[in-house]
C-alpha cells in the first residue's frame, strides 16, 4: 500500500513539474507579440480612445524595448526580429479579420473597430513599402492609404474616426477588392 502512495505521489509531482514548464513556455512565447492596439507607424499614432487633448506619438519617436516575460533570449535577437518588416499576407490577414464588421457611430463598440481598422491599414502601409516587390507593385492601395491619411490629418480621435468612417471602411474594402485580385501578394 505504502508503494502505490508514493507512485501516485511522483507521478502527481511529475505532472505538475510538466505543467509549470509548458505554462513557462507557452508564456515565454506570448512576450514578443504585438497587438492591434499599439501604435504603429503611419495613420495613427493615438488609440482611438485616447482623449483628443492628448497627443501620441509615432512608433518612429518610441525607443525600443525589450521588455521580455522572463528575460529568456539577448537583446540583439530580441532587437533583429522586431526590426524585421511585416509581410504583407500578414498584415492583409488582419485587414481581412475586418470585413465582415462595421458599427454605428456612437456605439460602444465602435472606437475600438475603427481604430482597428486604421491600424490595420497602417501595418498594410507599413508592410507593402517594406516588400521585395517595392511601393511601385502596390501603388493604388498605397496611394488610398496616402489619402486616408490625409482625410485623417493625423487625427485619430473617436470622434474624427466616426466622423471619416466611409471614408476609412471604403479605403479598406477597396484595398480588399485589389488583393483579391493580386493572390500572389497574399498567399
């Protein structure tokens, strides 16, 4: 009897020691993503949240960091990935993660959708210039974003975003409707 309790008290000890190295893992694997909500180069800088009165700054203007869970990995490897460009199929990934959503100005959830639109359109921007096939292969979407932008001024306020939303959700089913037809740049 005394044998069993302690086979069952390793295999418990076992189990919680894979557990806690598996959990360890999977965060230490979390620490490097980015979200929708932070800020990117290009359209916006500011959360759509964030109140006008506020001003952000661009990606451009923020020093790197190197902040890692863990502190597993140097700072150069840490630094040489993040400073790898996006590829395009990624950025329209999450372009595309958009198109069956909209909102009605004034909702609740609507700051948060359309600041995520913007943002994702400025990881698109930022991607298609950083393209082996160069801004000349994505002149148009380029181009829609460059007037997005200046619609926008800089102003990515809720109340600005809402107020350009047609403008916003145009540009973005527009750039949808040329990557469907440039399969290439995507898959």
């Amino acid at each position: 009897m005394f044998i069993r309790t302690r086979a069952r008290a390793r295999a418990a000890t076992v189990a919680v020691a894979v557990t806690a190295v598996l959990l360890g893992a999977f965060l230490t694997g979390c620490a490097g993503t980015r979200t929708s909500q932070e800020p990117r180069d290009g359209i916006a800088a500011e959360s759509p949240s964030a109140s006008a009165a506020v001003a952000g700054g661009t990606a451009d203007d923020a020093e790197p960091s190197n902040d890692a869970v863990g502190g597993t990995g140097s700072a150069d490897a840490a630094g040489a990935a993040g400073n790898r460009p996006e590829a395009v199929r990624d950025a329209f990934a999450g372009l595309q993660a958009t198109l069956n959503d909209t909102c009605v100005p004034g909702s609740s959830g609507c700051a948060y959708f359309l600041g995520r639109v913007n943002d994702e359109l400025a990881r698109l921007d930022k991607a298609m210039k950083a393209d082996s096939k160069g801004p000349g292969h994505f002149k148009e979407p380029l181009a829609w974003i460059d007037a997005l932008r200046g619609t926008l001024k800089g102003d990515a306020s809720t109340e600005n975003l809402e107020k350009r939303r047609s403008e916003l959700l145009g540009t973005r089913d527009r750039i949808n409707t040329w990557m469907q037809g440039h399969p290439e740049d995507y898959r």
